[in-house]
C-alpha cells in the first residue's frame, strides 16, 4: 500500500519580495486566481534554481515536477547536494509549506523532524513541549503518558525536563525533538539533517530507533542526511534531487553511485601541471593531470572500503630507462599516512618520449571520511624529474569499512587508517602459550 504520493509537486519562490513587486501584477494575479478561477499567470515564469549562478528571472522552482511514491514500511533516502531542495520537498509533506502547484497524499499522521527545535515553544518546558507535541499529531494525554517515560529516557534529559526549552542546548534540543517523534508513533516519520547535532552516541541510538521504527513497527521513514553510510544502511530505496529535480530513483546502492558521480567537484581531473614544484626537478616525467576513478573509469568519490584507482596523467620528454613514480599520503595534519612507490611493487619501467596514464589501484581505500593531501614524485636514476608536495586535496566520504553500518567516531576521522583483522576469544589452556 502507498504511504506517500507525490504528484506533479512544483514549489515557486519569488526572490528578494514576498509580492511580485508590482501593483498592477499584484492584481493581474488576483483577478485570474480568483475571480476568472485559472492558473496563476506567473507561474509559467521563472528559472531552475541552481544556486551557484546567477539568474535573469526573480522566480526560481526550488522543485520542479516531482512525481514518486513510498510504500508502507519503506525507509527511504533523500538525496543531494545543499540546495538542491530536499528539505523543502520534507516542508512540504510536513505541511509547513504548501506546493505550488501538485498533490501530496501522505496516509496516517506524520512526525516531523527538519530543524533544531522545530515544534517546540521557548517559554514551555520539556515535558510541556511533551504533551504539546503530541497533541498537535492527534494522540490523547493518557497516550502521551504511557509514552512519557520512554521519551524522556531516550533523550537523556531527565534532569532538564522541567526546565524552559529556551535554556537547552541545540544537541538536548534534537534528543528531545527526535524522542518525541519517533516515541508518539506516527504512521510516516521525517527525518532531515538535524541528527548530525547530535554526538555520536545518540546518533547510534537514533539510527537505531530509526531501524526499529521501520523493520520491527512498520511505518514508513523519509531520511535526509549527508552521511553515506547512515543512508546505505537504513534505506532500502535513494531518490537523488538535482536542482530541484529528481535526477534519479532506484536501489539505495545505485542512488549513492549517481549521487557522488554527478555532485562532486573532485571526482573531476585535477589539473596539476601550472602547480609549484618543490625542490630541483629535471622535468623529464612531468605530472600534467590527476582523476580519481572507478573500476569502470569513471569519475568517482574516494570512499573507505572501496575500490580507487587514481589516474595520472604523465609527460615523457625523452626515452627514461628506469621510470619511478610514487604517491604519498598525508593527513591535513600534516602527517604522513600511507605512501605507494612503483619500484617497491614492479621493476623499474623502461618508457619512451610521449604523453602517457599512469594508474594507481587500490582494491579497499583504508581511510576513513575527512580531507587529505597527496603528494606526487617521479624520477629516475635517483635523480627527481617532479614533485608537486601536498597541494593536491582528496575528500573520503563514508566510513563503513568493515561493512557492519558501524561508523568511526568523529574525533578520529582524518586521522586512522583501517586494515583488515579478526578478534577470536577461546576457552584457556595451558597447552596454549601467552
């Protein structure tokens, strides 16, 4: 059964003025809105809003013609860089805001979850806001205190819940908002970015209740989120919005695919052959380009515990019997992490005057989500041809290595790298030695 129909969804926005800026178009609109009872004569007027340039027209569709449904039961993944409209497509389902043009058929009550302290009245306390809360999604008080415990639990708050939510922290805010939502049983939850306040325990305990709210009471969740690995590990289905159209609906694993292809600058080549170089070079193996790319070739994000190859493209400008090339790896730290010389893996490569591709592969990227800096050598004879040291920035997303929906914690991201190992625990024996 569907839980939520979007229906040819459009939302217009009028830059910099509430009005269309004129009288005369002030009444042009309400004389065919509501006396001759046809469609608003502006909304034929404007532009896709891409954020990033500027426009000629004041209107923008921040959606455009959105049409997909969810199911019951269905954990699914909004999608997309800032801007490109996930959170008003959640307003609107929330009923914050209203479409400019469509139809929005959402089955049962839904529970919002889209800024810090949405819902909640400053001057109230926490167990007002409680109530409040739940009154507004329908439920009676006797309901609301059966559930009562339970949300102040969650949250962590007890020793606030009394307390005006005026003098709460933003983090005890979204504890509090999240519990409320997802304890007061809602048919349809709508999660935004907010988890990402919180700290890591209770973003492990709100994915959890998100799991559990979707695989073990059957109700149906919408996630918005920037973290990959949350996405892949509690959607089943990914709808990638692109400038406020959707770009793709699929399989959550192929919806994360478009979206780091489509989205990320740095999945591009990076030219590197006008950067400084470092130290005395001869210039006979010069670095031009850098890409990072998939098995297929194609553009992709550095991700941990995934496949790289990383593509440099290489200038020869005469025959070099022993071509060395080497990538090291730093943390932004400035600490080196990692380093891969071609001559500790293969003999030295003999290599004519032209314009060539050199690729690094990496079967399992051990790095977890931060920015990191590569430099790039080559040589030969033991003499350096180039060196570019450290100017060349590569972004990790994700950090599920291990394939377990288990993320490292934020204070060693940037900082760890990963390896394959097992833990066993057996019974003692003195047979065994220590």
């Amino acid at each position: 059964m569907k839980a939520i129909e979007f229906e040819g969804i459009s939302k217009q926005y009028r830059l910099g003025q509430l009005s269309t800026g004129t009288l005369s178009h002030d009444l042009n609109r309400w004389w065919t809105t509501h006396i001759l009872r046809k469609e608003d004569p502006y909304l034929k007027i404007g532009e896709v809003n891409v954020r990033s340039r500027k426009g000629t027209s004041d209107y923008v569709w921040a959606l455009k013609d959105i049409n997909f449904t969810v199911e019951e039961g269905e954990v699914v993944g909004i999608i997309g860089k800032n801007g490109a409209g996930k959170s008003t497509l959640l307003k609107l389902l929330s009923r914050v805001t209203s479409p400019t043009t469509g139809v929005i058929r959402a089955r049962g009550r839904v529970a919002s979850l889209l800024e810090v302290g949405t819902g909640f009245h400053n001057e109230m306390t926490g167990r007002e806001n409680i109530f409040l809360n739940g009154a507004i999604l329908g439920m009676s008080k006797s309901e609301i205190r059966k559930k009562f415990d339970e949300i102040v639990s969650f949250s962590g708050c007890e020793r606030y819940i009394d307390t005006p939510v005026k003098r709460y922290s933003s983090g005890m805010r979204v504890r509090l908002g999240f519990a409320i939502a997802a304890y007061l049983e809602p048919d349809i939850l709508v999660v935004d970015e907010v988890l990402a306040v919180g700290d890591i325990e209770f973003q492990k305990k709100a994915i959890g209740k998100i799991q559990d709210v979707s695989c073990s009471e059957g109700r149906t969740v919408l996630f918005v989120s920037h973290n990959m690995s949350s996405i892949r590990s509690l959607c089943s289905r990914g709808v990638v919005l692109s400038d406020g159209q959707v770009s793709y609906i699929g399989n959550i694993d192929s919806a994360i695919d478009t979206y780091m292809r489509t989205t990320f600058d740095c999945c591009q080549d990076v030219i590197v052959g006008k950067m400084p170089r470092t130290g005395k070079c001869t210039g006979k193996i010069r670095f031009e380009g850098i890409a990072f790319l998939d098995r297929e070739n194609r553009p992709a994000f550095a991700c941990c515990g995934k496949f790289l190859r990383i593509r440099m493209k290489i200038s020869v400008s005469e025959f070099v019997p022993d071509c060395r090339l080497s990538i090291d790896l730093y943390s932004m730290y400035g600490n080196i992490l990692m380093t891969f010389p071609s001559f500790q893996v293969h003999d030295v490569i003999p290599i004519a005057a032209g314009v060539y591709y050199a690729d690094l592969d990496i079967d399992r990227l051990p790095l977890t989500i931060g920015s990191y800096r590569l430099s790039l050598w080559s040589g030969n004879d033991r003499v350096t041809s180039d060196y570019i040291d450290r100017l060349i920035v590569m972004e990790v997303t994700e950090d599920d290595y291990f394939g377990t929906g288990r993320v490292v914690e934020a204070h060693q991201r940037g900082k760890v790298v990963f390896c394959d190992y097992k833990w066993e625990i057996n019974d003692s024996d003195e047979k065994q030695s220590l």
